[in-house]
C-alpha cells in the first residue's frame, strides 16, 4: 500500500495535540506520522515536485533535512574513513555500462516476480502476497496471471542514439564501484588487506511497492564499505563489523531498546554468502533493516576478473602467495538511517502545563549547532548579535532568528534539534557576554564572548 506520499500531503495541518498524543510524552515517536509532519512543517523533507501534485514516493530534503542527511553521511566517514588507516573513500560513477551488471549479476537476477489481476487490473509483488491466489485489492481469487520477473534496475541511455551499444544503466548499488575499481585503488593507495574502500551516494532501485516514507523509495542513498581481507580471516573480520557498527548508531544517540543485530537464516542468504546479519531498528511498523552486514566470499571480485578479463587479487609478498580477497560488506542506508535518528530523537514532554517538542538528535546529527538570537530586534543589538554571529559561524552551522517572543524562538530551535541558543540582550552591550541556553536541559549560563566558542566546545565535544 502506497501511503507515504498522501501522508504528506494532509500534512500542513497541525492537528491540536490529543490524548493519544499525551500518552507519548516522554519517548521517541511511536507514529510515523509525527515526524512526517514536523518534518513537513520544519523544512526536513518535502514530497518532491509538489507544484505539480507530487512525484510518487520521490522527496526532496529542504534546508534542515539536506544538514541533516549530510551530517549522517559526515558522521559514516569520520567513523568509517577519517579515524582509521585502513579504509579509503572513493566516488564511482552513478551511470555504467551493462558490461558490470552482467558480471556483478544484477541484469540476471536483480529482479522481482510480478502478477497482474485480471479483475481489477493491479498489479502486485508475488512474493509479498499474503495469499498466492487472492487479490489484496478486490479480494478475486485465481485472477493472477503468470508471474513474470521485472528487472529493479533503471534503464537509460548514454549518448544520442537509441540503439543497443549505447544502453546503460543507473546503479542500483554502491559496492560496483568499489569491486572495478579494486586493482587501481590497490595500486594508488599502498594499501594492502585487510583494507576497505568507502562510498557514499546515490543508487537507485526501481521497486514495485515503495513505502514508509522516507525508508524505501527508487532514488536513494547508500554508505557502503567492501573490506578485503585474507580468505581465512574473513569469519574474524565478520564479527569485529557486526559489533563496529551496531556501536556507530549506538554512539550517535539510538537507544539500545530500538537497535538489534539479526542474523539471516540460511534460507535468507545468497548463494555465495557464508554469512549475514542485519543492523534493524524498531520504526513504527516494526524492526526493520538499516543495514545489511555481509560475508561476500570472493565472489564480486572474481566475477569481474573473469567478465573483464584482469586480474583483481593481491600477490602478499611476505608469503609469496597469490589470493583473491574474501569481502565483508557493510552496507548502510542513508536516507533511512536519517529517518531512524529522527524517530529516536523525537522527544515531547510537559513544561509548565504546555507540551514542548523536542528532537534529542546527537549534536555531531543535528543541522544547527547553535542558533544566535537577539533578545530584540531593536537596531541597537543587531551590530552585536550579527559580530556573534559571524564568531560562531565559522566554526559551526549556526541559525540566526530575531523575530518573536524569546520563548517561542526557543521553542522553535528544541523543535529542529539545536543544541545551543546563544542569546544577546541588552546587557550584553555593557558586559560583552552572552546567554549560552542547552536544548536538553533548558539551562542558562552567562558567558563572556571571548570565552563563547570555547565554551561552545567543550558542551558540543568537537
Ligand atoms: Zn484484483
């Protein structure tokens, strides 16, 4: 059932908070709806080209949700690349000849079995069907015609002439880039396994049935790692991944109530796998997958060195042996991901009788750091709150908001994730301090401006 997009589309009404509602005080978004909604209104992310009525379950991320999906991808490559020697990034083409997918097995394979009912003229995924024999939408029973495989993949071609040679395909993986691009990378980088090489970008997936908003959609973005190792230290290395990345969503704020590593079961895996577990988080319609942790064998790599022809295996000098790397892929994705931190960071509680929004995001996630906000508008703060201003925004995102009451300014920065308000009153003209306000704990402090970016600091740990 396709209901994301016209969730969003009823979306601008904020509905008067009722008991149900109440109920939630106190914990991370049980509704899916909720975060729909705040993310609508706050400028996350919008059903995209909705002038013209919307394009199905295609978004756009606006001003707060393009900060916010970038810092998820930040945080991936601190983790993944920026902290360790053993991992290097790369940026491979979206669009590829059908050479790779032949090889990689995506034109073959990568494929869903769909059904026709004859009856009401729906079309649907046999395999996601509760009953094989009833239509799901007018209850006809042996309607289905024979089930034929839709290939997932986006079709396209480069160049201006329409005719075999010059098909090509959008990606609708990541990890390709890192299997053809193995013996340059290996060559450039002095890198020798286990060593890994990252992605981040976009792939695209022509799925029959997208849903839950933000979580499966045809255009989407992928963190994907392809580590190489010796062959016999692949079981090892499995391990240490599961764990290393089940702590990354830990470290940036996912409790661990809404987090689990699920092994697939034997029935589960591909051919070639001799092992996978899936990082899953507890979103409103149950756990599901927000990345996939594989044993990849040495499958990918000599799939291309037969298609293509090279060599892609690594001569150890220090054993004199020449071996085709087994692979341990982590593959994460983006959009998800972001939508998963949302939920667990959307928080309500009471203060003094009213009820106050507040997203807990991780201060490393949340699109401001720090919003600047003059006490007043009055000509006489501006030069001072703007000089704060400029301080603090060379260093971090930082918002600046002037108009209305305090109070709701503070109430609107809760409601988007910022971790600090810095406030400039009249007295900060005399003292040259400045009011530092914590999100989480609603505490104030004065500080002195020639302290503030390092007071900014030590409360947001970078
Ligand atoms: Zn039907």
């Amino acid at each position: 059932m396709n209901v994301d997009f016209e969730r969003c589309q009823s979306s601008n009404v904020v509905e008067p908070l009722g008991d149900d509602v109440r109920s939630l005080l106190g914990m991370p978004a049980t509704d899916l709806d909720q975060i729909v909604n705040l993310c609508k209104r706050r400028g996350f992310v919008y059903p995209s080209a909705e002038i013209y009525g919307g394009f199905r379950s295609t978004y756009d991320y606006g001003p707060l949700g393009s900060l916010l999906l970038r810092n998820v991808k930040d945080a991936w490559v601190r983790a993944m690349v920026q902290q360790r020697d053993d991992v290097v990034l790369i940026d491979a083409a979206i669009l590829g000849p059908p050479e790779v997918w032949q090889a990689s097995g995506h034109l073959a394979n990568f494929s869903d079995p769909l059904v026709d009912c004859t009856e009401c003229k729906t079309r649907h995924r046999q395999d996601k069907l509760d009953d094989p024999n009833t239509c799901p939408n007018c209850g006809a029973i042996g309607s289905f015609t024979e089930a034929r495989q839709f290939n997932l993949m986006f079709k396209t071609q480069a160049g201006p002439v329409a005719d075999a040679g010059a098909d090509a395909y959008l990606r609708p993986e990541t990890a390709q880039g890192m299997f053809t691009n193995f013996a340059s990378v290996l060559q450039t980088s002095r890198k020798r396994p286990p060593f890994g090489i990252a992605q981040v970008g976009k792939s695209f997936r022509n799925e029959i049935t997208p849903q839950n908003w933000i979580f499966r959609t045809r255009e989407f973005e992928q963190m994907e790692l392809e580590f190489f190792v010796p062959p016999a230290d692949g079981p090892s290395w499995y391990e240490y991944w599961c764990q290393h990345r089940l702590e990354w969503y830990r470290d940036l704020g996912i409790p661990d109530s809404m987090l689990r590593l699920r092994a697939h079961d034997d029935d589960e895996l591909s051919h070639y796998s001799t092992g996978t577990a899936d990082v899953e988080f507890m979103f409103p319609w149950g756990w599901d997958e927000l990345e996939g942790i594989a044993q990849r064998t040495d499958y990918d790599l000599t799939q291309h060195a037969q298609h293509s022809g090279e060599r892609l295996d690594y001569f150890d000098q220090a054993t004199n042996e020449r071996y085709v790397p087994y692979v341990i892929e982590p593959a994460a994705g983006a959009t998800r991901t972001m939508a998963a931190f949302l939920l667990a960071a959307y928080d309500e509680e009471k203060v003094n009788d009213e009820v106050r929004t507040v997203l807990r995001l991780h201060p490393r996630l949340a699109p401001y750091k720090i919003a600047v906000l003059p006490l007043s508008k009055k000509e006489t703060l501006t030069p001072l709150a703007q000089e704060v201003r400029r301080l603090v925004s060379d260093r971090y995102m930082t918002d600046y908001d002037e108009t209305q009451a305090i109070g709701r300014r503070y109430r609107r920065q809760d409601e988007i994730g910022t971790p600090l308000c810095v406030t400039v009153d009249f007295d900060s003209l005399d003292d040259k301090a400045v009011t530092v306000r914590d999100r989480d704990s609603m505490e104030q402090t004065r500080v002195p401006i020639d302290q503030l970016l390092g007071e900014l600091s030590g409360r947001l740990g970078f």
